[in-house]
C-alpha cells in the first residue's frame, strides 16, 4: 500500500476562510516546493508540520496558503492516507 497527501492527490477539497480579511485563501502548494530545486526529495520532518501531528508520529504534507485579496499566508499540515 502507498500513502499520500490526500490534497495533493485531489480526495478531498479544503477551504479556509483568510483571519484578517475573510477571503478565501487559495492553496499555493506543498511548502517544500519553496525551499529549493531539490526540495522535494528530501524528509518531510523538515517542513514543520503541526505540533499536534508531531506528538502522534504522524507524517504530514505541509501545505502553504495564500490570501489573494490582503496577502496573509498560513502553513496548514495534512496527514496522510492510505492511497
């Protein structure tokens, strides 16, 4: 069996309200896409995900979300899933 971000992999759709605004805030891809060319390979320990999924053990894929209206941007962690 494989796991996978389950935003990536388009099994579910998630929308935030921006705090400062109230725009929608739109997904600007996987925070480890900003780090460098080489980013992606590496561990996905390194990107931070929420402290809650830390103390599980769980992994996580750290997405970055972006408010197009005021610019306020959140790191926001999905645990993965069973593909």
């Amino acid at each position: 069996m494989e796991i996978g971000c389950p935003l990536c992999n388009g099994l579910i759709d998630f929308s935030q309200p921006c705090p400062l605004c109230g725009s929608v805030m739109e997904d600007s891809g996987m925070l480890e896409d900003y780090y460098g060319p080489y980013s992606p390979y590496g561990k996905i320990e390194l990107y931070e995900p929420d402290k809650d999924l830390q103390t599980t053990g769980m992994i996580a894929c750290v997405h970055l979300f972006a408010c197009p209206e005021c610019g306020y941007d959140k790191r926001i962690s999905f645990p993965e899933v069973t593909l």
